[in-house]
C-alpha cells in the first residue's frame, strides 16, 4: 500500500538528486501514467508515475536520475549514457529490472 509518506519521500529523494545534479525543478507531480514511468518538459516541470511509489529506492534513483539527465542531454546517447554511469553505476542492471517490472 501506498501512503503520504511514502509519496512525500519519493518527492524528497527527488529534490535530493535535482540539487545534486543542479536541475531546477519548477513543479513536481506523481501522478498514474499509462505508458512512462516518467516525463519532464525544459521548463523544468517534472512528472512520475504513481506506480513508482511501490517500488524500492534503487529504482526510483534509476528514474529519477535518468529523468533529470534530460534537462542537459536530450537523448540517451553516448553523454548520457557516461553521465548515468557516473551517478549510479552499473545502472543498466537495475535498467533491466525495470524493463522486467513492465513485462
């Protein structure tokens, strides 16, 4: 079961990472989501999936950094692909798991 802190959590560990990462996050919703388990715009809006909430803390690293790359590399290219090595990683293991929760 999901509850407000686990929502309020998630919230924090992203304004954790956006700091870190120096991402000015305009507005922040977690929200159910068909297709994603993320997006965000340029303008520094943000939005994940409510499904993310129940899973662990690796994961929502792996989300949330992965999302936050996009305000400086708009692919998933070779820079984005070193700068997510360098914040998390081997993260295309918890990558792959993700993949097999969506199955």
């Amino acid at each position: 079961m999901v509850t407000v802190e686990t929502k309020s959590e998630f919230k924090r560990r992203v304004y954790f990472w956006a700091e870190k990462l120096e991402v000015d996050v305009k507005w922040l919703g977690v929200r159910d989501m068909r297709n994603k388990w993320a997006s965000c715009s340029t303008n520094g809006y943000l939005n994940f999936n409510s499904e993310l909430l129940g899973l662990d803390e690796e994961i929502w690293d792996y989300v949330i950094v992965h999302e936050l790359l996009h305000f400086f590399v708009p692919n998933h290219g070779k820079l984005w692909k070193s700068l997510m090595r360098v914040h998390l990683g081997n993260y295309e293991l918890i990558e792959t798991r993700l993949r097999s929760l969506a199955a």
